[in-house]
C-alpha cells in the first residue's frame, strides 16, 4: 500500500471528527425521508428494524469508510487505488467519488427551497405557504428557485473555500448544537398536541402486525441517507482523522447522534400530522409534499404556528447545509487529491459545476419542465441515479474491497491504532464479509425496480 507523505489538513480531534460526520449524515433525509417511511412501513416497528441495522450494517460501513480513509490520507479514488497491483479497484473509488458531485448541486435546489420557506415564514406570510398550489407555483418560477439555489450554494462554497478546520469544522460545532436545541424544542411542542399522542405511540411502540419484508427493505434504503455512507464522505472525513483519535469510539457517538436526530424528527412531525389528520398517517407524503405542502398546514392549524415555522425551517436549513458542506468538500478533496489542485481551484471548479448542474434541476419543474429524462424531471433523475443506483453500488464496492483486498488483519490494526479498540470486531466482520454485500445489492435490486414499477414500496 502506499500513502501520501505530504502535509493534509485533519480535524482538531475526536469532536470535530464526530460533529463533521454527523453534520454530514444530519440532513434532509433524516427531517422528511425518515419519518414519512416510519409513518408507511410500520411505525415502532420500522424504528427497532432501523435501528438494529444502524448498529450492525451502518456501524460497519462507518468503521470500514474511516479507516479506509485514515489508513491510506487520501480521498476515494486514491484509497481504493492506494493498494498494490490492485488498480481495477480504482473503479469503487471512483464511484464513490462521482456521488457526491452528482447530490449536491440537486440536494442545494432543496436547500434553496427550504431558505425560500424560511424567509416567508419570517416575513410573516406562513399563511400564504399553507395555500393550495403555493408549492407549485413557486418551484416552476424558474428565477425565484434559481436565485434560492444560488444563494444556498454560495454559503456552502464559502465554508469549503475556508478550509477543514477554520470552516467545516468551526461551522458543525455551531450548527450541530442549535440543531440540537431546535429539535427537541419543536419536538416537545408537537407530542404535546391535541391529538398527538396517538401519532408517539404508532411511532415509538413495535407492532409486529405493521411489520413487512419492504420494513426491511425500506430500512436498509434510509440507512445510506442517515448515515451518509457509500458517498465518499467518510473516506475522506477518515483521512483528516488523527491517529490517536479512537475510530470505533467515533463511530458509536456518530451513530448515536444520527439515530437520535432521526428520531426527533419523527417526532417533530408524526405527531403533529397525526393530530393536524385526525390520525391518518397517509397524509405523510413522500419528500417535497410532506416538508413543504402537508408541513405548512400543520403549522397554519397550529398555535404559534408562524413561530414554529421559522424555527422548523431553520433547523432544516442547518441540517441541509451540514450534509450539502460534507458532500461538497468529499468532491473537492478528490479534485485535490487526484488533479493536485489547491483547495482554492478546486472549490471554483465544484462551484462551477455545482451550479451547472443544479440549475438543470432548478429549471426542471419551470422552463424546463418538458425535458424529461426516463420519464423524469432532472431533479427526480439525479435522486433515482445516485440513491438507487450508485450508492448500492458503491457500497457494495466498498464491503468486498475492504474484505478481499485491505483485509481483516490492516483494518484490524488501523482501527486499533493509538488508544483505539475494536469491541464490535465479530460484527465487523460477519457484516463486511457477508452481510453488507447481500445488503447492498437487495437495495440496488429492489430500488431500481421500484423505480421502474416492477414492485410497489
């Protein structure tokens, strides 16, 4: 194996480590994606599913993504490739480095969304977002949502532009503790609800009745949006990582406070659709429908609704720009990495791009509302590419490298390094082996025939 000698930029330590990687798994995936699928596939039970899996299959992939990066200083492309003769390996690097470069300029239109949302809920007008057809009026108004977008992606390049730790790290250890306060502040307001606790106890109490093979399926599916893994992230977050800074230690606090947030956000919402429905969880729509159109008239037929709004949205900005900043620097450090360009150049370049691409999404439900790929709107197209394709794959890449090529015994002792310890070993290895590969590949399976209509989720 060989490892780069020059100087790389590393996060202060374990704090900072652990707030970037759940910065990064902390995203919109968690606020809409996780409670709608809870709310379909079962309530309490998809809960316990999702959970057991993040502490087997999510754990496994965390530990082996940073350690992989730690071990090797380098991004994707030059981890996968970093061993031996084994360059067609280079291939998985590759993917996982495309990934992000493909999510982020579509997950910034969201993003501007959310700031659009957010300033008219400070203005005063939540009202006027609570009104049929608002949401769809706004998304094909090409200039309003290309400005939101903008805007979001300038933030997000700006922090990058800054560096590892003067801003990716220096913005998690802020944005991660308000995001903290804010949810179980709109979280305590929503079970208190008229109404609400029938929405927290279909959430949090199992019901094996509600319990399906697609619980399973859908639950393994959220697994790489909550905990961001299989997007190149991780390799490169574990290459800023210190050597005396415990990786499994990492990982369980990362794991903690991914599944905690994941749980808030059920919380926040469930609950209050269950009261604002009258105890239908069907009105959980899926993605844009539930965080702006079903959200919105929660909030109008709540008390203190317009405050409740600004804090809400402000939260998911948080919480999207933590993941958009994770996603961005992974692209960046691979132009680094692979190019040789400075942080500078690469940031422009990723700016470039980001905005070339997310403008296609921007304008896909406005003036290019007509130009369909697959039956898609480019926004819907690069979600069903990146979620449904490449990122099975890459994690399905990434499982057999790790087991066939690195091998049990480096990782082994990359993760016991320093005061590292390897408490969960037997389960590392049973999944990597094994069980993440199996995983991996039903996800792809099941995804893409969903997508095409072959099975119903």
């Amino acid at each position: 194996m060989n490892t780069t000698k020059s100087k790389r930029s590393s996060f202060s330590g374990k704090i900072g480590f652990v707030l970037a990687a759940a910065g990064a798994s902390v995203g919109l995936g968690n606020i809409w994606r996780f409670p709608y699928l809870a709310a379909k596939y079962g309530g309490g039970i998809f809960l316990l599913i999702y959970i057991l899996l993040a502490l087997t299959f999510g754990y496994t992939m965390i530990v082996a993504e940073s350690a992989l990066g730690r071990m090797t200083r380098k991004s994707p492309v030059g981890a996968f490739a970093a061993f031996g003769k084994k360059k067609r390996w280079a291939f998985g690097g590759w993917i996982n480095a495309i990934i992000p470069v493909l999510i982020v300029p579509y997950y910034s239109v969201i993003g501007g969304w959310v700031i659009k949302y957010l300033v008219e809920y400070i203005r005063g007008n939540g009202g006027m977002l609570a009104n049929d057809g608002y949401f769809s009026e706004f998304i094909s108004d090409g200039a309003s949502t290309e400005l939101c977008f903008i805007v979001f992606s300038l933030f997000t390049l700006l922090i990058i532009y800054a560096g590892v730790r003067n801003g990716i790290e220096r913005v998690s250890k802020c944005m991660m503790p308000v995001l903290i306060v804010l949810s179980v502040i709109i979280a305590v307001y929503s079970v208190t609800r008229p109404g609400a606790l029938a929405g927290v106890k279909y959430f949090l109490v199992p019901n094996l009745k509600n319990f399906s093979w697609m619980s399973v399926v859908a639950a393994m599916g959220q697994m790489f949006y909550s905990l961001s893994i299989a997007m190149g992230i991780l390799i490169t977050f574990g290459s800023y990582m210190k050597k005396d800074t415990s990786i499994e230690d990492s990982t369980r606090n990362v794991e903690v406070f991914d599944t905690a947030i994941a749980i808030m956000a059920g919380l926040m919402i469930i609950p209050a659709v269950f009261a604002f429905s009258g105890g239908d969880p069907d009105i959980l729509q899926a993605g844009p429908a539930l965080m702006f159109i079903t959200i919105p008239k929660v909030f109008e037929n709540m008390g203190f609704g317009t405050a409740i709004g600004i804090l809400f949205f402000l939260l998911v900005l948080f919480a999207a720009l933590t993941s958009s900043i994770a996603l961005t620097e992974s692209a960046v450090s691979t132009f680094e990495d692979e190019i040789g360009w400075n942080r500078k150049k690469s940031t422009v370049v990723i700016g470039i791009i980001m905005i070339a691409l997310g403008s296609l999404s921007s304008l896909g439900y406005g003036p290019l509302a007509g130009v369909k790929i697959l039956g898609m709107q480019f926004l819907d197209f690069f979600d069903f590419l990146t979620n449904s394709v490449m990122m099975p794959v890459a994690a399905l890449m990434t499982s057999l490298f790790v087991s066939r090529v690195v091998g049990i015994e480096q990782m082994e002792a990359e993760i016991t390094s320093g005061e590292g310890r390897f408490r969960r070993k037997a389960v590392f290895v049973v999944m990597i082996k094994y069980l993440c590969p199996i995983f991996a590949l039903i996800i792809l399976l099941s995804s893409v025939a969903n997508a095409f209509g072959w099975i119903s989720m």
